[in-house]
C-alpha cells in the first residue's frame, strides 16, 4: 500500500534518535501516515475503544490490587474495604466492573462488525484468527476477575465453570482437582486466579500488538469490502481517524459514565453482595451477561459432555470462518441473502443471551436448542452454501467510485 | 552451510540430535515441578483426616449436611417410606442404574450416605425437593431420588458414595 507521507524528523534530538531507534518513523507510519480507507464509517471506531478500553481496565485493575487481598478469608472484606474506606476506591471498583462489560460490549459490536463486513476473508484470516485469541483471553480474565470479590455468586461461577472440565472422560476429575489445588473450590483457587487474572491482560496487551501488526500489513477492510487501489480511495490515518476515533471514544465513554455513576450495579447480581458459602448455592446462578448466550448453549443439551463440548465450539468455530465462507465477496453490502441471514443470526445470539438467564426448563429448553442449531447451521451450513448459491450484487470498480456514486 | 546429501550420517549429526534430545527431555522434566505444584498441597491433604460423626441425633427423615475434605456430605435418615421408593424402581429405566443395596451398608438401610456434589456442574442439590422427593439441583435442573440417584437433568451419574464404615450402630467414620 501507499502511503501519504514519509516521515522527516525535524528536531535535533529525532534525527538523532531516527539513526538509533526509529520510534518517531515506526509511530508516523503507523499512526499518522498510514492509508485509512475513506469510506469507513463510525464501527471502524471499535477497535480504537477496544485498545481504551484494555488500557482503563488495567490502570482500574492496578488500583485494585493495592487495596486488595486474595485470601477466602479477606477477600470480600477487602472489596467492602475498597467500596467505604479507600479513597475513590468505589469509583475504581465500579470503572472496573463496569469497564468490563462495556470491554464486552465493544468486542461484541467489533465481532459483528467484522463478520458483516466479511473482515476475515483473504488476506485477514490471521488478523481474525488473533482477534478470536484476545476474545478467548479476556473471556478468561473476566471470569477470573468475577470471581475475586468472593461473593456467592463468584464462589459458585468458580464452581461450576471449573467443573466444565469434570466432563472430558476419564482425566477431567484430576484436572479439575489439579486447577483448584484442593478438593473444591478455596484459597489456593483463589490465590492463582489473583495471579492470573493479573497476567492476562498483559498477555492481552500482548496479542493485540500482533492484531494490530496484521491490521498494517493486510490494511483496513471497509464498508465496500473491497482493497484500495489508489490514493484517491485513501486517507492519511491522522487527523481523519484519529479525530474519528476520538469523538467516537467519548461518545462510548458517556454511556460508560452514565453505567457508573446512575446505575453501576445494573448489570451485576444482588447475590454476589452476600460472602462465599461452600455449603450453599444460591437458586438462581446466572453468569455475567456477556457469557449468557454461551451458556445457553451449554444448557441447551441435556449432556454432560456434549453441552460442554458445543459451547466450546460456540467459540472456536469462529476461527475456522474465514474457510467456512466460501463466497468471494467480502461485504454484505452486496450479499443480500447472507445480510438477511446474518441479522438473523444476531437476533439468535441475542435471543441465546434472554435464555441464558431464564431458568433451564420448558419453553427455554425448546427455544435454547432451535436457536442453538441455527447459531451452528449459520456457520457450517449457510456460510459455504451461500458462496455457491448467492447471486451478489456487482461491487463498485474503487472505494472512491463506491463513495461518490452514493453521493451522486 | 550446505548439510550435502542426508545419506551419509556423521558424528555431527549424531550430536546434534543427542543435543537436541537432551534439551527436549530437559525442558519435560521442568514441566514437572510447574505442573505438580498446582495440585492440592501437604496441608491440604492432611485436611482430609477421617471424620467421625454421632448419628444418634439425626431424626427419622432428616438429612444433615457435614464437611469431609471441603466437599458438603449429605447423611440422610431415609424413612420406610423413602427406603421402599428407592427400592421400587425399575433399575433399567435409570441413567445410572445401581439397586439401592449397592449404595448403602448392609443392615443400616435407614442411612444412606453420599458426597452432596451435583455430579453436572458442581452445585450443592437442595434436600426434600424434585420430583423424586431426594435432591434437586437448583443450578440446571438436575434431580436425585431418595437413594441419591440421578433420575432427570443433565447430570451423568448418581451422587458418588464417600468411603466411609459404621464404627457402632450408631456412629460413623468418613475417610
């Protein structure tokens, strides 16, 4: 690809720099001059609030961990401790919860985006494949982080998400013995969930460095869902994104706030107020919402084994997408049929969420296996028969003839 | 470097693969110890001891819940009218089928004596509920009759039986 402008340190102290390490070119061209497709809209703003978003997550989290004590007997109290007596604790505390689901949140919309817009398709299969990584890892460290403040609700999410693996044949006791480091659930699990879900996110940090390499080597996708050809079809990163980027940042920051300081416990249960009982488990357990379409499917099959199974693949299938679509247009702009389906694949994903957090009987039961074939049938049916029966829309010959015949 | 033609084997070959198996069989052996200190540690074994509990003032019908090795153990008192229930099932229409005999001691039928772990997903069932009068699991539905048997919901196996004996009629040692 081209780019806009090369970079020419002006100071002294650049140019000097520039022959040592060459931070000041490698910044430039990466966030400056780089060639940003003009005709992306405001869900190219995610990725960017995605990268915040980490960011927030791991100051708030830094906060925490001097105020907090991974022990079964203190860790509540310590939480208590941080929400009356440490100063601002409260606000650190609700802008991490929170700043969990919108961190959630944002990667949902990111997802959907990318798979509207066929953004895993040749040559972004690993820049995908890296994004479903980072979605794998932070549903880990959220769950490990649920479960520190040690209330009922984290002590049995603890309980019965360990005990997923109970259910490989044969070894899965011994593994779940082995990832409690006792005979339930208690201080040991405690101990190395605090590490971990401290590691985590700097493994998070980590592979969005790679997601963001590949992003600069394959380029952007776009609303149009074709490359650039031209300069006329590009513009330079910085102000163009950068300014974009930020106005949509402070947009998602007001409904942050508005989470934080009207309702921070909206999204939370009552029950995990209450200190982890061992003896007993609350009626209703119910994870995180942004878990609940997965559980759903866990629940949907009335087996042990296979309900574990198909949620893990609930997961893992999207990282075989960019095989599994077999059409050669990339957005669904110009697939009429696979939009239609796809919209429907949101309402059922949506609908998996509204199941997951109604009780496992009846109706529910029925609704959560029909919506779980058709969450599997849309990837391993209709995705690689799409690309054979669909007849797409022709695609515009350039981004820029794209936009401007909009315009016209 | 040219390594030539793969037909002729020399003594530097030989060392490099002698080398290389050296440091793959030491980088398994450091996943040991890595590995090993994450299961339950001496402390945490020694915690298991063997327990012994006074049945003498559980009531006729009454379930109280005690705790071995950090797992909840349910001790059921079964009443005659329990214990026929569990007796009359026909053992073919079970998950996991087991005839009440095999899951208490002979001569104490009244006492039956099980690990209180949901067998699905780990939860601790809720006593005197379900459909089959034993256990319900609140957490995904699953319910347990009167002899601790898995009869609907997604949990595989009954509710395993701790080891355990009766010290006198009226006692018993978990562990």
């Amino acid at each position: 690809m081209s780019g806009h402008a090369t970079y020419q340190p002006q100071s002294g102290f650049m140019k000097w720099m520039e022959r040592r390490l060459p931070i000041g070119s490698l910044i430039h061209s990466s966030f400056v001059a780089y060639p940003t497709p003009r005709n992306l809209n405001y869900l190219w703003t995610f990725g960017g609030i995605l990268s915040m978003m980490l960011a927030v997550q791991i100051i708030t989290g830094i906060v925490l961990t001097m105020h907090y004590t991974p022990h079964v007997d203190l860790a509540f109290k310590s939480v208590e401790g941080i929400m009356r007596d440490v100063n601002y604790g409260w606000l650190m505390r609700y802008l991490h919860a929170n700043g969990a689901a919108m961190f959630f949140f944002a990667v949902y919309i990111h997802i959907f985006r990318g798979l509207y817009y066929g953004s895993y398709k040749e040559p972004r299969e690993v820049l995908w494949i890296l994004g479903v990584i980072i979605f794998l890892l932070m549903m880990a460290t959220g769950f490990m982080g649920y479960v520190l403040v040690w209330g009922q609700m984290s002590f049995w999410a603890a309980t019965v998400i360990t005990n997923l693996f109970s259910a490989i044949p044969g070894v899965g006791e011994a593994i779940v013995t082995w990832l409690w480091g006792g005979y339930a659930v208690g201080n040991p699990t405690l101990n190395r969930f605090y590490s971990l879900h401290f590691l985590l996110p700097f493994a998070i940090a980590g592979v969005v460095i790679l997601h963001i390499w590949a992003l600069h080597v394959a380029g952007q996708n776009n609303p149009a869902g074709i490359e650039p050809k031209s300069d006329k079809d590009t513009v330079p990163f910085t102000p163009y994104a950068t300014v974009k980027d930020g106005f949509f940042m402070v947009c998602f920051l007001l409904l942050y706030c508005w989470f934080v300081f009207y309702m921070p416990n909206f999204l939370g249960h009552a029950d995990n107020y209450i200190p982890a009982n061992p003896a007993v488990t609350p009626a209703h357990i119910v994870p995180e919402w942004y878990y609940l379409p997965f559980y759903a499917i866990l629940r949907a099959i009335p087996d042990k084994l296979m309900g574990v199974v198909a949620m893990g693949a609930s997961i893992v299938v999207l990282a075989f997408v960019p095989w599994l679509d077999t059409s050669k247009v990339k957005s669904a702009r110009y697939r009429p049929l696979f939009k239609q389906f796809f919209w429907l694949f949101v309402a059922v994903c949506i609908g998996l969420g509204w199941l997951g957090a109604k009780p496992a009987e009846g109706i529910y039961v029925i609704l959560s296996q029909i919506f779980t074939v058709y969450y599997f049938a849309f990837f391993l049916v209709i995705m690689p028969l799409l690309g054979i029966f669909e007849k797409t829309k022709p695609l515009p010959n350039s981004i820029s003839e794209s936009v401007l015949d909009a315009k016209a | 470097m040219t390594t030539g033609s793969s037909a002729e084997h020399t003594r530097r070959d030989f060392l490099y693969i002698a080398t290389g198996a050296v440091a793959a069989v030491g980088g398994a052996a450091v996943m040991v110890p890595l590995i090993s200190q994450m299961n339950p540690d001496a402390s945490t074994i020694a915690a298991g001891a063997p327990i012994e509990i006074d049945l003498a003032p559980i009531a006729d019908g009454q379930i109280i819940k005690v705790f071995w090795r950090s797992m909840p153990i349910f001790i059921s008192h079964r009443t005659k009218a329990e214990i026929e229930a569990a007796r009359n099932v026909n053992l073919a229409t079970l998950k996991d089928p087991q005839p009440d005999s095999a899951r208490v001691k002979e001569g104490h039928e009244q006492w039956l004596v099980v690990i209180g772990i949901c067998t699905h997903l780990g939860c601790i069932p809720l006593a005197h509920q379900g459909e089959y009068n034993g256990w319900f699991c609140p957490c995904h539905g699953s319910a347990y009759d009167t002899s601790g048997r898995i009869r609907v919901g997604p949990a595989p196996t009954n509710l395993p039986l701790p080891p355990y004996t009766f010290v006198s009629d009226t006692r018993i040692r978990i562990g």
